[in-house]
C-alpha cells in the first residue's frame, strides 16, 4: 500500500466512524501539500504503517498506554481547577496500546523535521539527548505536573520566558457566522447545554484547528458571560487511527478518558469526553502552543527536556509497566532515539514527496 492507497482507505474507514466534514477534509489536504511538517502531523494514519518496518529493533518494547500521535505541536496550556497555568501534551485523539517507543520516536522525528527547516536551532543529537534525559529522569522518578502558576521560576524551568495569548483570540472568535442550529447534531446540543453555565445565551460557530483531525465535526459555543466571553468547544471523537491499522472497525475502544485520566497532570476539570464528543474550554490561555510561536529566547535543550518529562508523565499512567520501561532504557544504546528518529524523518519525508506528486 502507498501513500495514495493509505490515504483512501484511511478516509474510507473515517467516513464510517463519524460524519467527514468535506470542507475540512479538503483543507486538509491543501496544507498536508504545502510542507513536510504538516504532512508529519496529518498523516499519523500513515506511520502507524511505517514505523514497525523501520523500526523494527524496537518495536518489542514494554506496550503502554500511548499518546500515539506525539510531536513537537503536541503540548500546549490549560487552566487547572484551582485556576493555576499548567502546561503539556494536549492532544490525546490517537492514544492506543504501543510499544512505549513509539512516542519518543516520533517526539524525536518531529525535532529532525523542525531542525531542518530551522524552526530550532538545537542541534538534532542535543535535542534527541534531552528528550531521553528528560523521560529517563521522570520516568525514573515518578513525574511530576507542568504547572506553573505565574511563577517566573517555573517558566524558566520550561526554557520560556513569556507566554503570550493569541492576538485579537474573542474578537476573531466571535466574529465567525453562527452555525443553523439544524446543523448541530442533538447530542451535540446536550452536551454543550450541560457544559455551560445555566440560561446564558450562546451562539454555535465552526473552528478549524489543528491538523490530524481537520474533517471531524467540531463546533463552538460562545457567550458573553458576567462582563466577558466564554465559550466551549467540542469534537466529534473516533477510535485511533491504530485501530486503522489493525484492521478493525471505527466503533471500538476510544482511549482518550482513560490516558489523560491516568496522566500525571493538574487536570483542565472542562477537558472530558461525552457521548463521542470531546469537549473543552476554550481560551486564549487554553490553547496548543505552535512551537514556531515560542519566544526566540528560549532555552531549547530546556524545552524539549520538558517534552520528554511530559511524555513521561503521559506513560506513567501505565502504572504495571514502569520497571519494564526502565529495564528496556538501561539495556539500549544511547544513541537508539537518534537513529530511530532521524530514519522516520527521512521515511516521512519521502511519503510527503509521494504525497505531493
């Protein structure tokens, strides 16, 4: 199967999972097309084909419970239940059973990719060296949350200085056209009405975020609230694009609940999933962070350090595999992550080449 013949039959078995918004679908594609990057990131369907072939030395590692769709764009910010800024991996849409090595390669193969289209600066062995240090050393120790609070020391511990809210966010939000309401799905409605403060009147709009799950429904609700905005955002859920890949159909486990439950992470209390529809607050300060969107001065080795602790703290939940985990890291090589990371970057990238013709 190429990348061609990937690609339809991914979309087949998504149009059985869900409603496929076309549109989406389409936007999709056009930028999947325009860069590497882009293509890394909406084409995880595609590496769960590739990466066992390549990657076959690691492939009988511990199996947790993994994000699976892990890269650099996954992590981002959110508010905990005490108000507090916390910070980490956001996107749990792909999360399976895999062999633990799954999330670091791709971790990894995502800092070769912004490495050279310079996104980072970090030289790609440095950045492979402190994602492993970072994820040895938490795994290790037993992680601990990203939660940083305001507090200066915290954010450098983070290697960032400053974390700026996105430009004009409620004015770009609440400018988009109202959604007929006998476009929204029912349960969808519910969902929504039990997520919002009661009686407040809202209006429903489409936001196109992301890449991986563009083409999935996702609707917003946005009020004026006590003197300012609020709105909530929900998506239509489908099982793992590993599910794709096994061959099974697009009505099994979804695992999303179950890891960010499992996590070890001051919960976002608005981030759950209800009735197949994923449903979060949406902020200017709960948001995936680009990582093109860092400030300049920044300590890279620091950040992605963090990113490996984060991962960490995802794999943790696999509570019985721990010790296997570390087993499995003390007999590898140190440089296994380097090379793994930098074959799937050039294997990706000749996909995206395929891709584009």
């Amino acid at each position: 199967m190429d990348i061609k013949e990937a690609t339809a039959s991914y979309e087949m078995w998504l149009r059985g999972c869900t409603h496929v918004v076309e549109s989406g679908l389409k936007l999709k594609h056009a930028q999947m097309r325009q860069d590497p990057f882009f293509f890394f990131r909406g084409a995880y369907y595609r590496w769960t084909q590739l990466w066992p072939e390549f990657c076959k030395d690691v492939l009988h590692a511990p199996k947790i419970l993994c994000s699976g769709d892990l890269h650099v764009g996954s992590f981002g910010t959110w508010r905990d239940s005490e108000g507090r800024l916390c910070w980490g991996v956001d996107d749990f849409d792909d999360a399976y059973p895999l062999p633990y090595t799954n999330d670091l390669i791709r971790l990894a193969a995502s800092v070769k990719m912004v490495t050279d289209a310079r996104t980072l600066t970090i030289k790609f062995r440095d950045g492979c060296d402190a994602i492993l240090e970072g994820y040895t050393e938490a795994m290790r120790d037993g992680g601990c949350p990203f939660v940083l609070a305001e507090q200066e020391q915290n954010m450098k511990r983070l290697g960032i200085e400053a974390i700026k809210p996105a430009k004009d966010f409620w004015r770009k939000l609440v400018e988009l056209p109202s959604v007929n309401p006998r476009g929204v799905p029912s349960e969808a409605k519910s969902v929504l009405k039990r997520n919002l403060p009661p009686k407040v009147d809202y209006k429903i709009v489409r936001r196109q975020a992301g890449m991986g799950s563009l083409g999935q429904a996702r609707f917003v609700a946005v009020a004026h609230y006590e003197g300012g905005y609020i709105a909530r955002e929900m998506k239509a859920t489908v099982p793992s694009a590993s599910v794709w890949n096994a061959g099974q159909k697009g009505r099994g486990e979804r695992y999303y609940d179950r890891l960010i439950g499992w996590a070890i992470r001051s919960h976002d209390p608005y981030q759950k999933v209800e009735k197949g529809w994923l449903i979060r607050r949406l902020s200017p300060d709960s948001n995936p962070i680009e990582i093109g969107n860092f400030p300049r001065e920044r300590d890279e080795y620091t950040l992605l350090n963090a990113m490996g602790k984060e991962t960490a703290n995802i794999h943790l939940g696999s509570k019985g595999q721990v010790s296997r985990v570390l087993a499995d890291l003390r007999k590898r090589n140190r440089r296994w992550l380097r090379r793994a990371g930098k074959e799937m970057a050039k294997v990706m990238e000749k996909e995206w080449n395929d891709y584009r013709s």
